[in-house]
C-alpha cells in the first residue's frame, strides 16, 4: 500500500466560483482508476485540541497498491489538467507520502 496526502493551502482571496471550480476539479481526480481510494476534506472542527493541524484549506489522500501506481498517477493526463486548472488557487502544498 502507498498512501499519498497533499494539504493544499489556498489564496485567501478565491471567490465563490474559483473555490467551486478547485473542488470540481479535485473531485475529478477521483477518476483515476490506478487509485484504489480517494478521501477529499476540509478541516475538521476540532480546533480544540491544540495537537491537531488546522492550518490547511483541503486535504487529498489517495491510496494506490504500490509506488508504481502512484507515479502513474503522477502523469496521467487528468491529475495533470488538474494541476495545470488549479494552481492559480493555491500559495503552496504539502506532501506526505507514506509506504
């Protein structure tokens, strides 16, 4: 298993349209059959517990069977429209990348 989460951080500054346009977008990448499973969020509410990171707009975890499905990924051609669509919206990312 390879498990790959990217935290994006995105411009305070979106309008309505450009933050429905990334989510379009990132949903999208739920077609990419290489993956086995795909988990798109926001920050929970549990800004309470000081432990815990807050600090980031969306989460994507996508899960493949093995580093070689994660570099297909990489460059299959909806993965990258998305970036190419989408990275006018955010200031940086985060990756963390776990076998």
């Amino acid at each position: 298993m390879f498990i790959h989460t990217v935290l994006f951080h995105l411009k305070k500054d979106l309008t309505p349209d450009s933050i429905a346009d990334f989510e379009d977008a990132l949903n999208s990448l739920k077609a990419i059959e290489v993956s086995r499973a795909t988990y798109i969020g926001t920050v929970a509410d549990t800004k309470d517990r000081p432990v815990v990171r807050s600090d980031y707009s969306y989460n994507l975890t996508i899960l493949f069977d093995n580093l070689e499905g994660h570099n297909q990924y990489q460059v299959d051609p909806l993965h990258k429209a998305f970036v190419a669509q989408c990275s006018k919206y955010w200031t940086h990312l985060e990756i963390i990348d776990a076998d």
